[in-house]
C-alpha cells in the first residue's frame, strides 16, 4: 500500500525511518477498540497529499515576506513561545517567523524523537476565515506494522498471542490502524453483503453476485479468512498474565498503564483526538480519500490478497492517515496539547517495547 507522495515546503526536523512490511500483490480469490475507518463516511477524510511537509512543520500558506503580518497559527504559538523566553528581545517580522517555528519543530521534535514504529509528523493548520488554527498528528508509514518476535519467533504460542491482542486492543488509540476483524468486516460487506457464516455467504454470492452453485467450491467464504489466522493471533491462545514471564507482564502492565493514560486525558486540547467532521473544516474536499487507515496489525504474509483489496482505493488516492487533529484557541492550550503529546508518545514507545523484547531472554 503507498500513499500519495507529499511535497515537503518548509524545513522539518528529520527523524528516522520506520521498520515496515508492505503487503503483496495477489489476486483476491478481546474485542478490538472502533476503528478510525469502520463505518465511516469517505466525505469525512482527505489525502494525505494535501497536508504537505516532512516531521514538523507550520502550514505552508504562511506569508514568507519580511512586511507580511503573521498569521493567526504563528501568532498563537508564538504567545506560547514568549512565555517560554527568559529574556525578551525585539524581532523582525522575518526573524519572529524563524523564531516561531524553530521552538515549535524543535519542542515537538523531542517528543516524537524516541518513536520509530511508525513515522509521525505535524502540521500546524489555519482554520476557515477566523476559526482557530489546529494541530494535525500525521502518520507517514504504511503496511504492515513490523510485529518483531510476535511474529517471527519460535517463543510460546501463548507468550506471542498475550502481546498480539494487547496491541490489537491498544493501538488504536494513537495510531491509524486497522485489524483483523475491521479487515474481515470489510471483506464480508463487500463480498458477502456482511455475513458472517458460509451457508449465508453462499447464498449472498448467488443471489446478488450471479454465482453458479457449482462454482463455489473454491470460492473464498468466511471460514476460508477465519481459517488464515496464524495461532498467535487467536486471543483465545494468549495466556493470563500470571503465566507469562515476568519481563513480559511487566511490558504489557507497562503497555496497558500508558493505555489508560492516554484514554483519560480530555477531549479538548488532546494531541491523540481524531474527529473527521473537526479534520473536513480545516481541510475541505476529503471525498476522495479512502478511509482505510494506513497502517495494520495484519501479517500479510498470511492476508496479502484481503489487505490489497481493501487498500486499493486507499493506493490511489491516498489513506487516511491523520492521527490526530486538535484545534487551540489560546496559547496556553499550546502546552496542554504538548502535554497530551508526550503522554501519547510514552504510550507508543511502550507498545514498541513490547515489540522489541527478546524472547530468548524472557
């Protein structure tokens, strides 16, 4: 899967790159939190083409010459970065733009800096004719989110199934990412007009999809998706916390603590907080955005032919990759929103933590 690429505009702080998966190209023959795409109308999003830059950036309609005044975004952070100035000092209009941005990059830079299962950037938006400016968390990578030992080791079935669920439960939180019951529910809306069981699907297909009963012996059904499912994804294989090694309860009580962390911080002035009619204000024109998130818990190795099929929208016109977006109205709100910042940051590096235990040392 790929998105639409972004043409950077103003300087941004670099960070380094994620470790990813994408899915392969195959012809398609505990209860996981809602997710960002599930059910969601596609006027609610846009492409990630049209929110430019690179990590950390202010939007690129900022006037740029020396008399132009400061828009609103620069003016409300820049109150912000006064109030962090021990001592004051007289700026050209040029010079407190550099200022401004400078302070902010480097702010959020820091918070971001120790997070490298997924490439986050943000964006500093004006709003429609007077609206408050509004910060967008963006997520750059895409496919398959790299599982570490989850996936690819020979530890425990149940050791490997207790992590998976966690981050299956978990995620989405702070990422835009969809799992295995989103991508089978898709798969079944489209296919089997949401049924669930085989004999229904069955039926579905030729009542509704011209099939001939003869041909549906190799027809994919539900229990044909249920069947891919390697062990470790199966939630019913995870063991209970007391049996697990004690690294491993301690990352995930870690994993679940941040958790809850971040669920409890307010809606206003929540870096983490995605609203798609909030995100249609600011960006207008989402119609031809997929809705699909841009990341997955999916292993495609085993789910190739599904994650490609659902994702084809989402690479052509981009997926909707924006994590978060929170409108600020006064510069103190700027420190409440780098306060829900770092909470959604220690969140994410607990959860890539837990992906970068070794199991031959649990």
């Amino acid at each position: 899967m790929a998105t639409q690429p972004a043409s950077p505009s103003l300087p941004a702080a670099s960070r380094p790159g994620p470790s990813m998966r994408s899915s392969r190209s195959s012809p398609l023959t505990e209860a996981t939190p809602p997710s960002r795409f599930s059910h969601q109308q596609a006027s609610d999003f846009r492409r990630s083409a049209d929110l430019a830059g690179r990590s950390v950036e202010i939007s690129p309609d900022i006037p740029r010459t020396f008399d132009q005044p400061l828009a609103r975004h620069h003016k409300l952070i820049g109150r912000w970065v006064a109030s962090r100035e021990k001592a004051t000092r007289r700026y050209s209009r040029c010079e407190a733009r550099r200022r401004i941005e400078h302070v902010f990059i480097s702010a959020a830079g820091e918070a971001l800096r120790p997070i490298d299962l997924a490439e986050l950037r943000v964006v500093v938006l004006n709003g429609e004719s007077e609206g408050a400016p509004a910060i967008v968390i963006i997520c750059e990578s895409i496919g398959q989110l790299d599982l570490g030992w989850i996936e690819t080791s020979e530890a425990p079935i149940a050791w490997r199934a207790a992590a998976y669920v966690a981050l299956e439960q978990t995620l989405g939180a702070a990422l835009p990412i969809f799992g295995y019951q989103d991508l089978f529910d898709e798969i079944s809306n489209y296919y089997w007009d949401g049924e669930t069981d085989d004999d229904a699907a069955r039926q579905c297909l030729i009542n509704y999809h011209g099939a001939d009963p003869g041909d549906l012996d190799e027809v994919a059904l539900p229990s044909t998706m249920e069947a891919k499912k390697p062990a470790w994804m199966i939630a019913a294989n995870a063991a209970p916390l007391a049996k697990l090694p004690l690294d491993l309860r301690k990352a995930l009580r870690e994993l679940r603590s941040a958790h809850d962390a971040l669920r409890l911080l307010p809606g206003d002035c929540n870096a983490w907080h995605f609203d798609g009619q909030i995100l249609y204000e600011y960006v207008p024109g989402l119609e031809e955005c997929s809705t699909l998130p841009p990341l997955t818990l999916v292993p495609v190795e085993f789910f190739a032919a599904e994650v490609d099929d659902v994702g084809r929208h989402g690479m052509e016109y981009g997926f909707m990759d924006v994590a978060g977006i929170c409108p600020l109205s006064e510069a103190a709100h700027v420190e409440r929103w780098f306060a829900s910042l770092r909470t959604g940051a220690h969140f994410l590096l607990a959860a890539q933590q837990l992906i970068q235990l070794d199991p031959d040392k649990l």
